[in-house]
C-alpha cells in the first residue's frame, strides 16, 4: 500500500519536535520520589504515602507561585496540539 509523500517525515523533522518537548519537559520537576518506588518490587504504605505528600505538596507550591495567566498559557489548546501533531506528521485526509 502506497505511503503518500505529504504524510512522510524526515529524520531531521523527528529530532527537531523531540528537542523541543525536552525543552518543553525540562520546564517541570520530575517527581523523583514516584520514580525510585517503580524500582521496588514491594512498596510500604507509609513510602507510598510520603511520597505522594511529597510530589502534590510540590505541585500545591508551584500553583501557589503561578499566575492565572501562566497556568492557563501552560495549558495547550486543542488546536495547539493540533497544530503540533500537523507540523510533525503532516495533514491527515
């Protein structure tokens, strides 16, 4: 089944977008306490606990600092995304 050129993307395309979402990624704080309990077979309910503390306690400051305005234009749109995944993959039918 033929692939149409206009659906096609280039290696450089690719790299292109993934820079950008590891600039956009490296704007959070990832949380480190979830990630080290995925490496334990089994996690205590006071680990759990804690950790969960700890990443919405880091969320409820961060909202705190922010604006309105910066949490609305950190939020991206249905035609952001569109437009994204356009530039990307190329228009779709």
């Amino acid at each position: 089944m033929p692939v149409s050129a206009s659906k096609l993307v280039t290696l450089a395309q690719l790299q292109a977008q993934a820079e950008r979402v590891k600039q956009e990624l490296a704007k959070y704080t990832l949380a480190s306490e979830l990630g080290s309990l995925a490496k334990k077979s089994e996690i205590s309910e006071a680990d759990l606990s804690a950790a969960l503390k700890s990443v919405i306690d880091g969320k409820m400051d961060a909202a705190d600092s922010m604006t309105t305005e910066a949490i609305n234009s950190a939020i991206a749109t249905d035609t952001e995304v569109t437009e994204m995944l356009t530039e990307v993959f190329g228009a779709t039918a």
